[in-house]
C-alpha cells in the first residue's frame, strides 16, 4: 500500500496559505520505520524591530516536518 504523500502535501498547502518551494522525505532503511516528511516554505514573515519605529526586518518562514507512521517494506513503497 502507498503512503498518502501527495495528500499530506496537499492538505499542509492549503492548511497554510504558503507557497511550497521543496518536499524532502527521510527514512531509516529498514522496514516499517517511521519517516519523516519535511516541506520547505518560500515565503518571509515581517518583523517590527522597535515599537516606536517603522523599521522592519524579513525572517524566512521556517520548514515544516510531518512523521509518517504508515507500515512500509521497501523504500520504493514512500
């Protein structure tokens, strides 16, 4: 069986009104271990450096991680 990737992916997307720029997926090989699904954000979040002035800065939205626990026997099941 194969894992919702796409779906994951997708609902993360819309969850987070964010553009997605890269999809990673980690997994230790051996058989049915967790994996890990990290999404990386093309997007900046603006940040006000003082109270009493107009200056700001830009700070990149962080990635997201996801762990996937779906039961899988080879690598080639992600």
């Amino acid at each position: 069986m194969k894992m919702p990737l796409l779906d994951l992916v997708e609902s993360q997307m819309i969850a987070n009104c964010l553009p997605l720029v890269a999809v990673s997926l980690a997994a230790v090989p051996h058989a049915n271990t967790p994996t890990v699904l990290t999404l990386h954000w093309h997007d900046f979040v603006e940040l006000k450096l003082h109270e009493d002035s107009e200056a700001v800065a830009y700070q990149s939205v962080p990635s997201s991680a996801l762990q996937v626990t779906q039961r899988w026997d080879q690598l080639d099941d992600a």
